[in-house]
C-alpha cells in the first residue's frame, strides 16, 4: 500500500510543478506574481506619487480591490490609464489594465486595442471570442462590446475587452479597452 501512495503523492507533486510552469507562461504584468500580497502595489503607487483606491466589498469579506490612477494621465511608462488588482485573503488574483484615457482619440484607441491584441496573440496564442454584443437605447447611443479570451491551463485566462459607444445625435464616438489577467487557482487553494 505504501508504494501506491508513494506514487500518487509523486504524480500529485508532478501535476502541481506542471501546472505552476504553465502559469508562469501567464504572469500579471507590472512585475506581480500570482498569489502576491497588496504591499508590492501600495509601494510601487506610493514611488511614483499614484492614487490609490481601496475596496472592500461588504458582502465579500475575503475580497480587497484596488485601482491605481495616475491624476496626470497613464500609468508610468505604460499606455493604461489605470490597474485594478483583486486580492482574495490577501492573494493576488486578477489584475485588469484600463485603457480609457479621455483624451485618447477613437481611432488611437483602435489602433492600440488592434496592437494589443496582436501582440497578446503573438505572446500566447490564438484568442476565441467570448462574448459579442451591441445595444442602442432610446437617446440614440449605441455601445458595442466584445471580448476574447485565452485559458493556457484550466483556471487561468487572459481576456481582452473592448467597448465602443457612439453618440448617434453628436456624431462622436469613443472606445475603450482592457486586458485582464485571471488566476482561479489561487482562489482555490
């Protein structure tokens, strides 16, 4: 009995290594590693003079979020306008970076989504689209949205989103996008 146990307690070790390599394939960006404690974000805003918001949902207890925004624009030496990071008993699980800039113009903001996901698709692989959907409200505004994804290892998935409004009566119109990086296992741990 004792080598059966001997052998699934390897093959669990094996699995767990396997299934860590493959989500290092997928890291948070701004250097974050999955499972890290809010400290590293909260030093990094407090050096660059960023603001920081804190959450904490109520009917939620475990949960802690935090955005942090740069007043005078992006994010330092990055083209987000924000990062909202969600820690659940105070492990990073999710990282989304905002690009929602006002003064980004709509085709800037076209051109950087096109970009990003290029360059996410060349780092990870092809992307499936997830959800497509559009809505036009009695004002004559009309949002469209649409988001891909990617799940390199069951649990863990990057996904990029976009939304587009435009004001029908104005002729405006304006787009947004995020990436998020999301790590189910550590929640589950």
């Amino acid at each position: 009995m004792k080598p059966l146990l001997l052998i699934a307690s390897l093959a669990c070790w094996l699995l767990t290594l396997a299934a860590s390599q493959a989500q290092a394939l997928l890291s948070p960006p701004f250097g974050l590693k999955w499972g890290d404690t809010p400290e590293k974000l909260f030093d990094w805003a407090e050096r660059h003079k960023l603001d920081v918001t804190l959450s904490l949902p109520g009917h939620q207890i475990d949960e802690r979020h935090v955005i942090i925004s740069n007043s005078k624009g992006n994010l330092p030496s990055h083209q987000a306008s924000s990062l909202e990071a969600r820690f659940n008993k105070g492990k990073l699980y999710e990282v989304t970076l905002n690009f929602a800039d006002p003064k980004m113009s709509f085709d800037l903001a076209e051109l950087r989504f096109s970009e990003a996901k290029r360059a996410l698709t060349a780092q990870h692989g092809q992307f499936k689209l997830t959800k497509k959907k559009r809505n036009t409200d009695k004002d004559n505004f009309t949002t469209d949205s649409i988001s891909y994804h990617i799940e390199p290892v069951s649990g863990l998935f990057l996904m990029i989103t976009k939304t587009e409004v435009r004001d029908g009566l104005r002729n405006q119109r304006r787009s947004t996008f995020s990436i998020i990086y999301h790590n189910d296992n550590v929640i589950q741990r």
